[in-house]
C-alpha cells in the first residue's frame, strides 16, 4: 500500500499509528513525586537577565582577575554549553517512549534550567572579557592568555562526545541515562551551594543560589525514576551504568576537581595554569572552591551514588582518585560517555 493511499472513505476506524510516535495524545501520572519536583519547578522559575546585572562592576576587577574568573565560567560552558541539546535529546526520548506525563514535563524543567544556566554563563563572560567568545577574546594579561589556550583544550576535548551522546540515547534505557546524568547533577548541586556562600558579588551569588536549587531539583528528579526503575534493571544495564560512572567520573571531574591525565589530552601546564586562574578568582572574592574542598565534595557524591547503587545490586566502579574501591574499569574513551551537569 503506498503511503499516500486514502483509507478514510474505505474504513470507519484509522489503522493503529506505527509505534514509537513521538506524541503519546495521553497524559498518565504513576509517579506522584514526579509531579511535585515538576510543580516546584514552576514556582521556582527564574529568568539570568533579571539577575542584579547592574550591581557588577567588571572594571573594579583587574584585567588578570576578570580573566581568570571568566575562564571559570568558560570552564562551566565547556559543560553546560551542551546541556540544553543534550536534555533536548533525553525529553524527545521520553516523549517517544510515552513516558508518563510528569517525567516528560520534568525532563522539559530540566532543558529550559539548563538553558538557563547557559546564559549565565554568556552573561557573565560577556560581563567580563567585555566580549561573548571566550575564544575570540583578545588575552590583556599574561594569565588571561594561559587561561585561553586551556579553553581552547577543553573545548576541542568536550567536542568528541556529542556524537556519542547521540547514538547512546536511542541505545540505552532511561534508566541506564539518568544514572549517568544523577552523578553530575548530585555534585553540581552541592558545587554552586559552596559558590554562592563563597561569592563576594551579589549578582554571582544569587545565580549560584538559583543554579544550585534547580541542580537540587534534576538529582530529585533522577532519584524518583530510579527508585521507580532500577528494581527491574537487567544485567546487560547494571554492566553499562557501572561502566558510565566510571565514564562520569573521568568526564566532569574537569569542572568538578580536576581533569584526569589518562582520558583528558592537555597540555603539561594545564593543571598548574587552572589552579592559578582559581587562585586569583579565589583571591578577588570568586568563591571557587580549593582543592581540597573539591575532592571532599566530589568524594561524598561518589559515595552518596554508590549508596543509591549498592541499594540495587550494581556494582560501583573503583575510583582509586578519591579512595573509593570497587570493580576496575578501564579503557574509556570520550566517546563512550553519557553524563552532563
Ligand atoms: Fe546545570
Ligand atoms: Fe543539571
């Protein structure tokens, strides 16, 4: 039968529509906690432009000091650049798996925070270098100019996963995706709490405060779909997610501690030129966290996840960097890799 065949005058009734459809024309709700993390979404709605723009003054900064604390931002970019497609991806997913309705809407929360978050980001590097291309920007001092070819070498590195990403969402089970997406979201959320009690400049404070309760929001939403899910995981999706987290580890550990030497290619000086510019953002009231404080945070959410995991019989991946045992994974490649922030 040819496609263009009219059946409407030789049946009373269409025939069935060839599944999966991306619009499911029906709105279950199974998951009550879904339903509450989609309405405190709405209330908490909030808009980058209507932030105190106006308060911040970039020239009270040095040029080395604005330098070094847009290349934190571009640091962030790096990451949340891509999170709106990225989420973009993951909501057309649940719409073509007829999800219920509340998981849908959540999945819609998170692309339009991300966004948002992403337009912190261009807000505030625009602020500061004066310019919104952190790689077209010309460097006024010498950190500045280090500063930019580390982001030139984060952004050629966060480049290779987006195709990745796209043949793994059709792939894997929501299930197996929102493990990859929670362990972000959980150290993301403590991250930019630390950064708004850190944050001298009311305007970053505030947006930290915002990013770091809707973060808050998109762990609660992953929690609720694996409490939901994971009791009827398979062995072939234990294996995946042990392997992603481990994958999730190595990738956000660049914005989140500090960029593993095996699956990051960067130059030799790029720690050293990384811990400088968090030095002098630091020192001019950019409340980055030290070292220190970045392990212990990321260590806690590590084992916070592993909690969640050990609950449900998956095997954690060993993540000797911050003293947590388990199975040894190795090989991972920057296009095995799921998670975002
Ligand atoms: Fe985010
Ligand atoms: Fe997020």
């Amino acid at each position: 039968m040819s496609a263009k065949e009219k059946l409407a005058h030789t049946m009373e009734f269409p025939p069935d529509t060839e599944q999966p459809n991306v619009y499911p024309l029906s709105w279950p709700s199974k998951t009550r906690k879904m339903e509450e993390i989609w309405s405190a979404a709405q209330r908490e709605t909030w808009d980058p432009e209507a932030l105190p723009w106006d308060t911040f003054d970039p020239e009270s900064y040095s040029w080395e000091e604005r330098e070094a604390i847009a290349y934190w931002w571009t640091l962030l970019s790096v990451f949340d650049g891509s999170a709106p497609p990225v989420f973009a991806a993951a909501m057309i997913k649940t719409y073509e798996d007829h999800e219920e309705d509340p998981v849908r809407s959540c999945f819609f929360s998170v692309t339009r925070d991300e966004h948002n978050h992403e337009q912190v980001c261009r807000l505030a590097i625009t602020k500061l270098l004066g310019s919104p291309g952190p790689l077209d920007h010309e460097p006024r001092s010498e950190l500045g100019r280090k500063a930019q070819r580390n982001a030139r070498w984060l952004y050629y590195n966060g480049g290779r996963y987006w195709n990745g990403y796209k043949t793994a969402v059709p792939k894997y089970s929501l299930a197996v995706l929102f493990s990859s997406f929670l362990m972000g979201e959980i150290a993301a959320a403590t991250i930019f709490q630390q950064m708004a009690a850190n944050s001298t400049e009311p305007v970053f404070t505030e947006a930290f405060r915002n990013i770091g309760r809707d973060e808050g929001r998109h762990m609660a939403i992953c929690m609720s779909l694996m409490e939901r899910d994971y009791p009827h995981l398979s062995e072939a999706d234990k294996e995946v997610i042990t392997k992603q987290i481990r994958a999730g580890y190595m990738f956000l550990s660049a914005v989140l501690f500090e960029p593993p030497e095996d699956f990051w290619d960067l130059p030799e000086d790029f720690i050293s030129v990384q811990r400088e510019c968090e030095e002098v953002a630091r020192m001019a009231g950019f409340g980055v966290p030290t070292y220190e404080a970045k392990k212990e945070n990321w260590r806690n959410a590590m084992l916070n996840l592993k909690g969640v995991l050990d609950k449900y019989d998956t095997p954690f991946p060993a993540i000797p960097e911050v003293g947590i045992t388990g199975k040894e994974i190795t090989d991972i490649e920057m296009e095995d890799i799921i998670p975002v922030f």
